[in-house]
C-alpha cells in the first residue's frame, strides 16, 4: 500500500518587518477613523509558509512521501524550486498566471503587537485543483485553503475513499454548522487547537463526545499542556515536549500535524502518534520561520528517545 499523503491547503510566502517603536505611539485613539500611518522598518525577511507547504516540509524531514494539492501564482518560481530542491513532489500544485501567491504582510513593533495583511491570491482557486489527479494515497488532510476548495477536496476524497483530517485552522469561521457537519461525517479524523475546537462546538451545537463519535479519531491540541486524542470511546493524553526556546509559534501546528500524518501512514498507536507530533511542535517552536528546522529523520528519533524514552 502507498504511504503519500496528500497535503491539501495553502501555499504563502510571509513578509515579516520589524517597527523599532510602538504603535500605540503613533495610533491615536481619537483619532482611529482617520488612520494614515506609515512605520519605518529596518528590518525584513520572507519566509516560505502556508499550512500545505509547512505540513509538507515537516513530513519530509521525518521520511513521508508528502504530495502538495494547491494552487500558486505567476510568482511561483523560488518557491517552487525551493520544494524541489527538497524532494517534494509539486506535480499537483496548480499554477494561475493572472494571481499572485498567496501571502501575508506581518508588520510587528517592540512590544510584539502585529498589524497584518493577507492577499488570498491563488489560494482562492483551490476547487479548480482535482483531487483525483494527485493518484493513490494512504490518508490525506484538507488544512485552511481557499473555502470552495476545501469543500470540494472533502466530497472528492469522500468518493475517492481517501481516509483524511480535517484540520480547519483559522478558515473555520468561514463556515456555518451544518457545512461543519458534512465536513466531520465526510472525514476520518479532526483535529483542532484549544479555541478551534469551542468554536466547533459552538458552531455545530456537538460536543466532543458527539464529534469523536462521528470519527476514528478527534485530536485536540492545547499548546503547553499537551494535546489529547479521543478515539474508541478513549481519551488519550499526550504530554507536551519541552522546547530548547520558544521563539516562534509559527507552523507549530503544521509541524504537529505532520506527525499525525506521519503515524497514520505507518499504522503507529495513537500514544505514539501523538508523541512524535508534540515532539515536531516543540522542534518547530525553537526556531524562526515555519521551515527553518533542518533535523534529519535519524535526528527526530533521537529526540523522541531522549522525550519519550525509547524509540519508535
């Protein structure tokens, strides 16, 4: 059996700059209606992200077979080149030449606050990217995207029989309840952060009994107090990993769930599972950028032995 998965969801190029001051110093309360502002950054750096490519780069490093399902613009080369370079497959990754890439312009001051844009690009033409042409896999996962195409990648890897996450992330409030409900009964598992998963329920008016119910498995993370798996009627609770530093929480949660990926391919126990996903957050949250860890697959089993114990 095939061991690829399919890594459905966004591919982004982020712009961070950095403002030496505050920006409370420079927006006034009383004067918010008529904002024109403009910030000197000295400094700036881009950094390759969006979930698909962040999930992707994870897997690799522990030795998967990721295959990217997601849409690029007339922009695409460095990045595309940067994936092959890795060995990631961008056989499935749609080109639009009248879009830009999706991107994000972060602009953070000295106190850590942020102000944000976020240009969709050619993430909005997700639906236009079939899943049937990605070929064969052993389980998929549809993260945030454009919101027709996450819809569209669910019924066909329903009809294709493709066991996949759900993983919403920061487009579930896109959608309503009953649109949250096909997408549960449609997937295998889900998985959602400590917010994500009140809002689900609020949304669906499901509890997280009712939801694991529907799934082989609901996985919830809570950041430093670890993660826990509901799956058989069970509730398995995964420890957190202490990380070298906290520097950056961007892509902790792709990292995590290309551990969950990772698990499932090999038909690991959901303990194990979760552990090397809770390693791959604290991995990531020790370094700047969602894919500027460079560990060896040998190296990860390593670390999980000095978390854990013993290896996998």
């Amino acid at each position: 059996m095939t061991k690829t998965s399919l890594i459905c969801g966004s591919l982004a190029i982020d712009t961070i700059m950095q403002f030496a001051g505050r920006f409370g110093d420079t927006l006034l309360a009383d004067q918010l209606h008529k904002v024109n502002v403009s910030f000197l950054v000295p400094t700036m750096r881009t950094e390759y992200g969006g979930c698909a490519g962040n999930i992707a780069y994870n897997l690799k490093l522990l030795g998967g077979e990721p295959r990217i399902v997601g849409v690029m613009g007339q922009d695409n080369a460095p990045y595309i080149e940067r994936l092959t370079k890795l060995g990631i497959s961008t056989a499935n990754i749609l080109i639009k030449q009248d879009a830009y890439n999706a991107q994000c312009f972060v602009t953070a001051d000295s106190e850590h606050n942020q102000i944000n844009a976020f240009h969709p690009g050619a993430m909005s033409f997700a639906h236009e990217n079939p899943i049937a042409k990605a070929g064969p896999a052993r389980v998929a996962i549809i993260s945030p995207d454009g919101h027709l195409g996450m819809q569209k990648h669910a019924a066909d890897l329903a009809e294709l029989k493709i066991p996949f996450i759900f993983d919403p992330g920061q487009q579930l409030p896109m959608f309503n309840g009953q649109e949250l409900i096909d997408f549960i009964d449609k997937a295998t598992y889900v998985t959602a952060n400590d917010y994500e998963i009140e809002l689900l329920m609020e949304r669906t008016g499901l509890t997280i009994p009712d939801i694991a119910g529907r799934l082989e498995a609901l996985i919830v993370t809570r950041g430093e107090k670890g993660s826990e798996i509901y799956t058989k009627g069970q509730r398995i609770e995964i420890p957190a990993v202490k990380a070298e530093a906290e520097l950056d929480p961007t892509g902790c949660g792709d990292a995590y769930r290309a551990g969950l990926l990772f698990g499932i391919t090999n038909d690991w126990s959901w303990e194990n599972t979760g552990r090397l996903a809770s390693l791959l957050g604290a991995i990531k949250i020790a370094h700047k950028g969602a894919q500027n860890h460079q560990l060896t697959a040998a190296q990860i089993a390593d670390r999980f032995e000095a978390a854990f114990g013993y290896r996998y």
